[in-house]
C-alpha cells in the first residue's frame, strides 16, 4: 500500500458508495487506475466489504458508552462469545492496562443503556465493569 491507496481508503472510509469516477476526480487519476486499485485492495484482503453508516441525526438519538471489563482469568473467549451474541454491543476490544477488554455499545434509551450495562455484568467470567457515555462525537472515520 503506498499513499494513494491510504487517500483511496479514506475517500471510501466518508462515502463507501462514491462512484468510481468521482473517487478518479478527487484523486487526480484515471478511472481505471481507481477500478484497478480497488480490485487489488480488495483482492489482498485490504478492503473487506463495505458497510451502512447511519446518519448523525441516527446515531445522536441512540445513548453510545465504551465499557471496559476485568475478565477472570481464562474467561475472555467465553465473555467474547456472549458479548458477541448481544446487539447493542458493536465493537469489543482486547487492550492492555488495568482493563482486559473495552466494548464500544449503543442503544436507544438510557434506561435500556442501563439493563445492557447490568447485562454485560452479570455474565459468567466478567469479574467487574466500568461504563463512559459518549457525550458527543466530535469526528468519526
């Protein structure tokens, strides 16, 4: 990967669905130069998919945290597994420090913010918790 792919990735990281043609224009290349990037990108493994981003308007009318967990030890795959199981949970982190796991987690009130936190700490294995709410995005990639 050199610069250009890095600048290609992040036009596509603002608007996954941008037409070829206005990627090559923003980018200052051909369309095929772009298609052909794009095919390699994906060929290698770079590019996995493309995914739904809500709108902000979405996304501010939902309650967002990052929960850091203390995992007992031998427990992660198990905890993994059932955070994994639970939708409000979007991202779930391993991270070095005094916590085992940061897990990024959105939902629609905050009472049910409330019942998803008690939820993730009443499973088998998470010894204890610790919850920040998203107060407001400034930027997201």
């Amino acid at each position: 990967m050199d610069d250009l792919d890095e600048h290609l990735l992040a036009r596509l990281r603002e608007n996954a669905r941008a037409p070829v043609a206005e990627l090559a224009r923003a980018l200052g290349l051909s369309r095929t130069t772009v298609q052909s990037r794009l095919a390699k990108l994906e060929r290698s493994g770079v590019i996995a998919g493309y995914a739904v981003r809500l709108s902000e308007r979405h996304e501010a009318a939902r309650v967002h945290a990052f929960i850091m967990l203390t995992v007992e030890p031998k427990q992660a795959a198990a905890v993994t597994a059932a955070l994994k199981r639970m939708p409000g949970v979007r991202r779930l982190q391993s991270v070095s420090g005094p916590f085992d796991m940061v897990a990024t987690v959105d939902a629609p009130s905050v009472a049910e913010m409330d019942a998803l936190i008690d939820e993730i700490g009443e499973l088998p294995g998470v010894e204890r918790t610790n919850s920040s709410i998203v107060l407001s995005t400034k930027f997201d990639r």
